[in-house]
C-alpha cells in the first residue's frame, strides 16, 4: 500500500471514528440527562436555539425535494449527475419485486421488534433496526429503499403507530435508504473513499434528513396529528437524528461489509442489475 494510500485509509477511520464517538456521546448525554429533559439534550440545542419557525423553512425545501425525488424514482425516473431526468432502469421483474418484499417484511420485523420501548408515545420507539435503512438503499438501490419504506409502514401497523404521520414515516424512511444509494460511487465497504461517503451520506445527511422530513409532516399537521411543535423540533425531531445515527454510524458499516460480497456475487447488487444510470 503506498503512502498515499495507507494515509487516505487512515482518515477514513478516524472519521468513521470521530462519527461513531459522537453520536455515543450523545448516547450518553441523553441518558443521563434523562429521556423528560429533552431542552437540556446537546442535540436539542440547535433546534431550539434557531427555533421554529427556522426549522419549518428548512424543513420545508427539504419535504418538497424528497417527494418529489420519491414519486419520480418510483414511477421509473431519475436525476442523473448532469441534473437531466432520464430513466432509472429498474426492471421491476421478480427479483426486483422480490426484494423490496423480503426488504419491507425484514425491515419491518427489525423494527416492531422493539416496539415495546416506546419514546414518545404513539411517534416513535427505540429502533435499533434503523441500521439496515442506508444498506438496503446501498445494496438493492430503489427496490431496496422501497422495501424500506413499506417496512417502517408495516412497523407502524405491528406496534400501534400507525396514522396520518406514518406518511411522513414512509416517505422520510425510503430518503434514508435513497441517499446513501443514490449519492455513494463505492458502496462495498472496501476503500476509504467507500466509508467517508458513507459516514457522510448515510449516518449523518440520511440522519438529519429523516428527522426535518417527518418533523415538517407533523408540524404541518399539528392539528390533526396533535404532537406540540415545541416538542416536534426539541424533542422528536434531535431523537430520530440521535436514534438513526447511533446505529447507521456504528452497526451499519460492520453488517455493510458483511453482507455486501454475497450479496454481490450472487448478482443482487443494484449496479450489477441496471447499471448506473
């Protein structure tokens, strides 16, 4: 290996590093803080401090983008690197079916799993199943990020969350898989450039994204759904941020490395099946 190179393997450990670190902290600070002190929560800082209204904005642009990035990809278009849409050349034949359906029943069986440890009543739960989110969007491109988001919809049904938000949950759950799939050139785990675009695209900007997606679709609906929108931006919103990255950063990278020879080698892997649109 040369200098170059053992250096460029370097960085993308200790970014890897320095993610995983982070987010372990917040653990931490979140624990001993105590679930009902949400105001005093490092990640709740942020929020909080620019407020609402900020957030709603930002939010907002980000809500617009991300359904209509979903409605193309599912009705089989994309936007290419030169920003033209063109087809995304997903087949739809019966591998492609096959593996959003064991995706979605997977993905959904990880979650209700531990639908007894409720957070917020009635919005959300501890989800450690969160970490296979960015590998099946990585793995099995649309199909598998499809699969992602009827699974978190299955996981509302089993565990008696499901309502009008649970559109926001499918959506903002098929981003998480999207992003890393969509915006990573390497996803085998394999290179340093492989885990920086991961750290980057699939524990943080996949993240942060869930959490402004679903908590924009809640505000809206206040009304309705009726979770308080201080709560929505200072509690619900840092916790899927928190919940998502302390398993996207620690225990997705290792099953990622696992899983994505066998999944190659048996002709799975997205590129493999359509190329790269």
């Amino acid at each position: 290996m040369s200098g170059k190179g053992a250096g460029l393997w370097t960085l993308s450990i200790v970014i890897g590093l320095l993610f995983a670190a982070f987010f372990i902290y917040v653990a931490y600070d979140i624990v001993s803080k105590g679930l009902s002190n949400w105001q005093e929560w490092i990640i709740s800082r942020p929020f909080i401090a620019l407020g609402r209204d900020f957030w709603f904005v930002v939010a907002g642009i980000l809500w617009v983008i991300g359904t209509v990035i979903f409605f193309m990809e599912v009705s089989g278009d994309t936007i290419d690197r030169s920003f033209r849409i063109v087809k995304n050349n997903v087949k739809w034949d019966a591998v492609d079916v096959t593996v959003t359906a064991l995706s979605a029943a997977i993905y959904g069986g990880s979650l209700a799993a531990t639908g007894g440890i409720p957070i917020i009543p009635g919005f959300t739960w501890l989800r450690p199943g969160n970490a296979l989110a960015p590998l099946f969007g990585m793995l099995f491109g649309v199909p598998g990020a499809l699969g992602t988001a009827i699974g978190n919809f299955i996981a509302d049904a089993l565990t008696g969350y499901l309502s009008i938000g649970s559109i926001g949950g499918f959506i903002g759950n098929f981003m998480i898989a999207y992003l890393p799939y969509k915006f990573m050139k390497d996803h085998s785990f394999r290179s340093p450039r492989s885990i920086i675009e991961y750290y980057i695209w699939g524990a943080v900007i996949g993240s942060v994204y869930v959490a402004l997606y679903i908590s924009w679709w809640l505000d809206a609906l206040e009304p309705v759904i009726g979770l308080p929108r201080p709560l929505i931006w200072g509690w619900f919103a840092p916790w899927v941020i928190f919940n998502d990255a302390i398993v996207t950063s620690t225990i997705t990278p290792i099953l990622g490395y696992l899983l994505y020879p066998p999944i190659k080698m048996r002709g799975l892997y997205w590129k493999d099946r359509v190329g790269q649109p």
